[in-house]
C-alpha cells in the first residue's frame, strides 16, 4: 500500500508541474534597447527657480509687471528715488522683495521707492529704508497696495505714504520727521510708531488695530472721520495719544502719560479705554457720544481744568470710573451719566449741563463737590455722594429734580441749594452724620424728618 501512495504522489507532482510550464512558459519581446534620441534636461532653469528680476543698483526704474528683489544694501543719490516704478503709463502688479536689506537715502536724495500715480497692486516687503531726503516709501497716489515687515527710520518727511485701500502691517517707523505712517484709507495693523512728528496718520474710513505710538512730538494716532481704533496703545507723545474725527469708534485702548489722552469727534462710541496720567485731560468726545465702560484716572494738571472724561451736548456716559483727575465727568446739555464711579477729584465729581441726567451714580471724596448742578431741568436720582470736602450736591440752577440720594458725611451740606426757592424739587434724600444742618430751609425741600419712622409723608428727606 505504501508503494501505490508513493507512485499517487510522484503522478500527481507531475500534473502540477506541467500545468505551471503551460501558464508561464511565453516570452513577452523587450523592445529596442537603441535610445530614441539625445536626453531632454532634467532640472529646472534659473528663471524657474528664481522667477523674479533682482535690483543690485540705485537709482533703477520698473517698467513691467512682475517680481523684484534686492540682492544687498544699496544707497541712492542726489536728486533721485532709488526705486522708481513708472506711472506713465503705470507699471501694475508689481511686488518689491526687500529680502532683509537697507535702501538708504542721503541728504538731497528723493524717495527711497516712489509709486508714482494711479497705480495699483503693489506690493512692498522685508526691509529697511532710512535716511531719505522725502519719504522711505511714497504710494500716496496708488491703490489696493499692501506694505508689510518693514522699518522706516530717519527719513525727512514720512516713513511711508500709502494711497486708497492700502493694507499696512507688521511694520516699525522711527524718527521719521513729519510721521511715521501715513493712509489715505485702508488698514494698518501690528504698527509700531516712535519718536516721530505723527506716530500714525490716517484720513476716512480706516481701521487701525494692535498698533502702539509712543515718544511721537505730535499726536500718537490721528485718524478721520469713519475710523475704527482697537486694541492700540498710545504712550507719552506730545500731543494727544488717540485722536479721531466724527462717527469713529475707539475701543480697548490704552493712552497713558500723553498732553492729552483721547479725544473723538462728534457721534464717536469709545468703549473699555483707559486714559491714565495725561496732563490735560483723559478722554473728551463731542456732541452726539457715548462712553461705556471707560477708565481715566490721575489726569491732572494739578488743578481742575484736567478733566478725566468730558462730553458734549446729547451724550451718555455709562458704566465709567474717574478719580483723581482735576474734574471726574463733565457734560455739556441734555446728557447722561448714569451708573458712573467718580472719586478724589481735585474739584468735583461730576459737572452737568442743562436738561442732563445723573443716575446710579458714586460721587464721593472729591474735594469739592460730588455733582455739581450749575444748570437747569436736570434729574439727580439715586446717587451715593458721601465724604466730599464742600457739598454732596451743589445747586446753581432752577427747576431741577433731587430725589433719592445718599449724601451723608460730607464736610457741609449734603444738598446746597445756592439760590432758594428756585422750584428745586429736592425730595427722599437721606443726609446723617455731622454737617450744617445738612439741608436748607426753603420750599424746594420736602420737610425732612430725623428717621423714616418720623416721617409724615412720603416725599420726606431724612437726616
């Protein structure tokens, strides 16, 4: 039996092998091994790798589109721009590479790159340009142009001039003369602007963002009507730190150490800024405003023309703190401040003008009065004004509504009328702790009582 299974596996063996012959046993031609001619390149050329021109002398003029780039530090000279693009007609969609080099200018020289006019699309990058006679870069009259990780330093007039809808980031200008950075329009973003005439100048319609100015002799940031100022910084320029036109909004800025802090035009919001220790004054906006959520403090010229945040006519002030400063809040007519903490200021606490609104507010420590009423049909509602070194409320005009105050422990009066009988409706106010008797004697109060339990009507004033 082991001899037939033996010979049924040498059979079988056979098969498979035979099968295995038949499946692979055709041979597939190689084709001809003789090339079919001389080798084409196989590496890419110059201009493919480096698709760009490079500038290696001043003064050069671009007359086609395309890339440049700057191959070491170069100087102009007398009379001339370094790089000029041509404008007639212009040279569009042009993009200037810098490449980490200096474009430096000497005395008499003219603009290290020039745009000339009605131009668009350039673009401006990753250098330095100093010492120019005129401007480090003037695009003043191009468009949808973009400038970024540049520097401008000691030039003449401006570091850069930029046209209509230009994009500026990233960019440092110092100890340009006239400015440091100048827009028609556009967007300027992550600038830094030192010791300059103007640290950042703009006209309509901007948005400056994330921006500092500081040491400028002239306004840190200077902007037109329209503009957007957020998250900036201005510090200890000679001028004001923030300045802005009308219908502006400014908002979580910071000006410290300034002439003056921050000032907007007409119909402007300026919201969560901080105005700290300049000289004349902290933050002051125009008629039509409103502040929100605002801090100015330690504005002072030691004395109480320094007003920490002033409005004009048909503003509201609303959830801010002055202290410190030569007056807390000061507004025009027909205003609001309301919810307001005002203390330790060198005269009063809050100023109102005429058919104005005080409400919810703390006037208390300052070393005149906590609010100041010299006007008329003004409401004074809910105030806690304690601890002030003349009054808690004093009272120059007439037919105004006192109701609902805490104005205890105050060195004199709690309420002051200057005039009497002047049809003050001076009602619900409460006035304990030592004082001169605390309210006067005329029919603009309501009859006060020693306690609630003492009182005989409603209106009653309590000491």
């Amino acid at each position: 039996m082991k001899t037939k299974f033996n010979r049924f596996l040498i059979v079988l063996s056979l098969l498979v092998l035979t099968n295995l012959d038949l499946e692979y046993s055709s041979v597939f031609g190689q084709g001809s091994l003789a090339p079919p001619g001389a080798p084409g390149p196989t590496m890419k050329s110059l201009d493919q790798i480096e698709a760009r021109t490079p500038i290696s002398s001043l003064p050069y003029t671009i007359t086609t589109p395309g890339s440049y780039y700057i191959t070491t530090n170069l100087t102009g000279i007398f009379g001339a721009n370094g790089i000029n693009i041509n404008s007639t007609p212009p040279a569009e969609n042009v993009t200037i590479d810098l490449n980490g080099f200096t474009l430096t200018g000497i005395l008499g020289s003219l603009n290290g790159i020039s745009t000339g006019n009605n131009g668009h699309n350039y673009v401006i990058r990753n250098g330095t340009l100093r010492n120019w006679g005129v401007d480090g870069v003037n695009s003043y009259g191009s468009i949808n142009c973009r400038f970024e990780k540049l520097q401008f330093c000691n030039n003449v007039n401006i570091g850069l001039q930029a046209g209509v809808g230009s994009v500026v980031t990233d960019c440092e200008a110092y100890s340009n003369i006239m400015a440091g950075v100048q827009v028609l329009t556009g967007d300027i973003s992550r600038c830094v602007a030192l010791n300059n005439g103007v640290g950042i100048l703009t006209l309509n319609g901007c948005v400056v963002s994330d921006s500092e100015a500081s040491g400028n002799t002239g306004d840190g940031i200077n902007c037109g009507i329209g503009t957007i100022v957020r998250s900036s910084a201005a510090y200890q320029n000679g001028g004001n730190g923030i300045t802005t036109s009308n219908s502006c909004i400014v908002e979580d800025c910071t000006a410290y150490g300034n002439a003056s802090g921050i000032q907007a035009g007409q119909n402007s919001f300026v919201k969560d800024c901080v105005a700290n220790g300049n000289q004349n004054g902290g933050i002051q906006t125009e008629d039509g405003s409103i502040l929100d959520d605002c801090v100015a403090t330690s504005n002072t010229n030691n004395n109480f023309d320094a007003i920490g945040i002033q409005v004009g006519n048909n503003s509201t002030v609303k959830n801010c703190a002055a202290s410190g400063n030569g007056r807390g809040i000061l507004t025009i007519n027909n205003s609001i401040v309301k919810d307001c903490n005002v203390s330790s200021n060198f005269a009063a606490g809050v100023e109102m003008g005429n058919n104005s609104t005080v409400d919810g507010c703390c006037a208390s420590g300052n070393a005149h009065y906590g609010i100041y009423v010299g006007a008329s049909n003004c409401q004074i509602v809910g105030n806690t004004c304690i601890g002030n070194n003349y009054y808690g409320i004093e009272l120059t005009g007439g037919t105004n509504r006192v109701d609902g105050n805490n104005v205890g422990w105050n060195s004199y009066f709690g309420i002051n009328e200057y005039e009497p009988n002047v049809n003050n409706n001076i009602t619900r106010n409460f006035s304990p702790g030592p004082g001169y008797g605390n309210y006067g004697g005329n029919s603009d109060y309501a009859p006060y009582a020693t306690s609630p339990g003492a009182a005989t009507n409603p209106w009653q004033n309590f000491q």
